[in-house]
C-alpha cells in the first residue's frame, strides 16, 4: 500500500506518502493563500522523501473539506489530475472525521474546525455538517483544530482504513457547508440593485 495523501484545506499544507505500517510526509505550516504556489513542489519533495515516483503509488487521497474554499479547490483538482494520469482509484478524507480521529471530542462530541468569520465548521457522530457561531454552547468543549498537522493521524487512520477494505472513492466530491465569501458579497450586491 502506497497512498498520495495532499490536505490544502487550512493554512497548513500536508503531503505524504502513506504506507501500511510508514508515514512519510512534509508539512508546510502557515502556507495561507500560496497553496497553488507550493503544492507541486512538496508532492515532489515527499516524493522523493518515500523514494517512489507516481506509478509507484496504488491511490491517490485527498482532504475534500469542510475548509478553505480555494484551499480545496487546488488540492481536489490536482489530486484527480494525478490520479487519472495514473489511472488509480480516489479517497476521500472529510477533515472533521479526521479531527474526530485525532482530537479529544470532549464531553459533547462534537468537532469542529474555524470556518471563519464567527463561524465554526461542526460535525457530530456523522450528522452531516454545519456551521455554528464562534459562541455557540455546542463547541465548548468540542474538538477542534485549525491545523492540518494536528489531526495528520486521523486522516492517516481513514486512508489506511479505506484502502485495507477497498473503498474506494468515485469521486472527489469538495464539502461546502456555506456559500463561499464571494458568493455571499455577489449575493449582497445584487439584493441591494
């Protein structure tokens, strides 16, 4: 088993190759807005850190979300441009399943991850997700993160899960929760013509 794993949905970049029993991989911290700019080169860099090329690779996985909008945009096409090059099969990784995985949920047993604006990204025991205010009594005490880094293991986790039972994704389908920022000031705009 030899995964692509690229996770753009934060700030963060991740990419690593993730094997049955080792993890190789290189994290870019605080990459913000130059993911389009960096993903590539990491992809090459871990790479050549796991020494395998593309054809090496058995599957392709990618983090669909909930996250940056553009984030998962740059990622989920360049991860199906790999994939299709290669003909190989897709996994989806929801990011607050990865969280669930890796965080302490707290009493509650939520997760939850900065959607920004006032807003958190919230998921519960596979209730489809939704966004909750910043002050919301349902995220205290929530897992959460805002860095791909820290809930690594839990995306790790369902890929090695996924691929040890041969579920394999049709598609990598981004989850948006919300309207992106443009969208909700093209939408303001027009209300006010």
């Amino acid at each position: 088993m030899k995964v692509l794993f690229v996770d753009t949905t934060t700030a963060d970049l991740v990419a690593a190759v993730i094997e049955k029993d080792k993890i190789y991989s290189v994290m870019d911290k605080a990459v913000g807005v130059r993911h389009s700019e960096t993903l590539c080169g990491k992809v090459d860099e871990v790479l050549r850190k796991a020494n395998v090329n593309f054809a090496d690779l058995d599957a392709y996985a990618c983090a669909v979300g909930p996250g940056s909008f553009t984030g998962i945009r740059i990622g989920v096409s360049t991860v199906k441009g790999y994939a299709t090059a290669y003909n190989r099969p897709y996994i989806a990784v929801n990011c607050l399943e990865a969280i669930a995985r890796s965080v302490n949920l707290g009493a509650v047993g939520y997760s939850v991850i900065d959607a920004g604006n006032g807003y958190y990204y919230m998921d519960s025991s596979g209730v489809f997700p939704s966004v909750i205010a910043y002050d919301d009594e349902r995220a205290v005490g929530a897992g959460r993160t805002d860095s791909a880094a820290e809930y690594f293991d839990g995306a790790a986790d369902i890929i090695r899960c996924k691929f040890g039972k041969g579920e394999f994704d049709c598609d990598l389908t981004p989850i948006y929760i919300r309207k992106s920022q443009a969208e909700v000031t093209l939408q303001n705009k027009e209300r006010t013509k």
